[in-house]
C-alpha cells in the first residue's frame, strides 16, 4: 500500500492543490507499518493533473484536508481512495492513524 499526503513544511497542506510536495508512505499492510516515505515536487497545478501523476507514483490511497468533488472523483477514476477532512499533522500521524483506525477526520476545508 502507498499513500499520498499533499504537504507543506512538513504537515499536511489544508488545500492538495497548492502544496510544496506530496510525500508518499510505502505501507507493510500485514505489519501495519511504514516501510519507506519519499517527497515529490507535484507538477504545476492546473485541473486534472494531480490524479494521474499521484496513480504514476504507486499511491492507492490520498490523505487530503480538503479536495473539491470533482477533484475527488478524478481521484477515485484512478483506482485511488481520497480521505478528506484529515488534520494538519505530519505524514507518519496521519498514516500511523489511518493503519490503526485511529485518524480521525473532519470537514472538507474545500467547497469547489
């Protein structure tokens, strides 16, 4: 499993389309651990971009603040769960949260 986290110093960025870098977690789904975490510089955000580039790098899950409805279903159209509502924790939080059911999510800080 790999997730995808939209991140800006290190936190998770509020809105994935204006963050510094994604960092994808390599996840043990038996052992419930991570396995490796590495940050990519996204390409310049223009609508539609973001899914595809995110399914090239191997995510099957994004971990988001907020994402718009659209956004989200280009996501899912890729094979890709999006969880939105996420805090602005870092990376290892949000992912060792998720893997113990623990995450706890809110309201999407997006509205488009």
């Amino acid at each position: 499993m790999k997730i995808a986290i939209p991140t800006n110093n290190g936190k998770l960025c509020q809105h994935f389309g204006h963050c510094e870098v994604f960092t994808f977690v390599d996840i043990d789904e038996n052992k419930k651990e991570i396995l490796d975490k590495k940050e990519f510089t996204p390409p310049t955000h223009v609508p539609g971009i973001l899914p595809p580039w995110v399914a090239e790098k191997g995510a099957t899950i994004v971990l988001a603040g907020g994402m718009g409805e659209r956004a989200q279903g280009l996501f899912e159209a890729q094979g890709i769960k999006v969880l939105v509502g996420c805090p602005p924790e870092t990376p290892e939080k949000l992912v060792t949260d998720y893997l113990q059911n623990t995450l706890v999510t809110g309201v999407n800080t997006c509205d488009h």
